[in-house]
C-alpha cells in the first residue's frame, strides 16, 4: 500500500508542475515587463514647470524645459515655459558652447536659489 501511494504521488507531480508552471510563468513575465517598463519611467528625464519650481525649497535641483526669451545683463535672464517665467542665472560656462536663439527650445540643468525677494535657477549647463 505504502509503495502505491509513492508511486502515485511521484506520478503527480509532473502534472502538478504543468498545471502551476504556465501560470507562473505568465506572472513572472507580467512582472518581468512591469519592471522594464518601470525602468524605462524612469530614464525619461522629469521637467519642472515653472510654476512647480516656485514651490520648492532653497537648493532643490531641477530640470526644466522651455525658452530663454530675455538677456536682463549681468548673467541674468528670463526662461519662460508653458506655466509661466522665472529669472536664471547663467555663466558663460553653463551654456556649453550653444549659442542659443530666443525660440529655441532649450532644457535647463540648475538648481533652485531662494532669497528673501527672490526665487530664480541657479544654472549648472544648458542642452539645446
């Protein structure tokens, strides 16, 4: 009796593993590709609008897209976005050797300079 009921358990599992074994695989595929694409979320880089930027703190890095659309002197200009305008101090050296047109559309690496009377980008690079 004991060598029948071995016999018919060792019998079993190979079907036991065909029944689990599709929908395992199917689950581990669905997660397999919600993690890819998770990863590719998060490659594409995320714009601060310049409204939003008005809201962080001192020293928050940011990236945002949009326009330079006025050289204001002394390294200060005016980037303008969808949301709105906010001033950006840019040296030579961030802009990377692009000479950059008022309609080109430009993406801002920087971070955010908050004082008293003041809240502008702090620029670190700029790409074209």
């Amino acid at each position: 009796m004991k060598k029948i009921s071995v016999l018919t358990l060792l019998a079993l599992v190979p079907v036991c593993g065909a029944i689990a074994g599709p929908g395992m695989k199917n689950h581990n595929m669905n997660q397999n590709m919600n993690s890819n694409k998770n990863m590719m979320m998060k490659n594409q880089p995320t714009y601060w609008s310049v409204t939003e930027v008005m809201t962080l703190p001192d020293n928050t890095p940011v990236t945002m897209r949009g326009r330079i659309t006025q050289n204001m002197g002394d390294s200060i200009y005016v980037f303008e976005d969808s949301s709105g305008n906010i001033m950006m101090e840019i040296d030579e050296e961030d802009w990377n050797g692009n000479t950059v047109r008022v309609n080109d559309i430009v993406t801002v690496y920087g971070t955010v300079d908050k004082g008293d009377n003041y809240i502008e980008i702090d620029v670190n690079s700029i790409e074209k």
